[in-house]
C-alpha cells in the first residue's frame, strides 16, 4: 500500500465514476439503436420536416419584429 494513497482516492473514485458513466451511456445508445430498428413507421435517414416545410418557417421567423 502507498504511503500516502488518500491523497489518491478522489482521483481514483473520479476515474471510476466517468468510467462507469461512459459504459451506461454506450449501452444506452447501443440499445436506442437496437430500437430504432425494430419500432415500426420509423425510416432511418428521412428528415422529420420536409425542407419546404422547413424553409416556410424560417422564412416566418425572420420576419418577425426585434
């Protein structure tokens, strides 16, 4: 044991946390992206919002007074 291993704790309770938090988000994204695959009406890669849709907005919203 070191000599002087409290000194070390808090960066080794961080390394351990952010490693642990890391691993839940991976899994968390592998399994959102198992899902996307199985959830029916959902087209991977087709925008939500039609680009005239889009553009009709935007072309609202910079119209609008300051």
């Amino acid at each position: 044991m070191k000599a002087h291993a409290i000194h070390d704790l808090p960066n080794d309770m961080l390394t351990a946390a952010l490693s642990a938090q890391s691993m839940g988000l991976t899994l968390l994204l592998a399994e959102m992206r198992a899902l996307s695959e199985v959830m029916p009406g959902v087209i991977v890669g087709k925008p939500l919002v039609s680009a005239h849709v889009e553009a009709t907005e935007e072309a609202d919203f910079d119209n609008m007074p300051v």
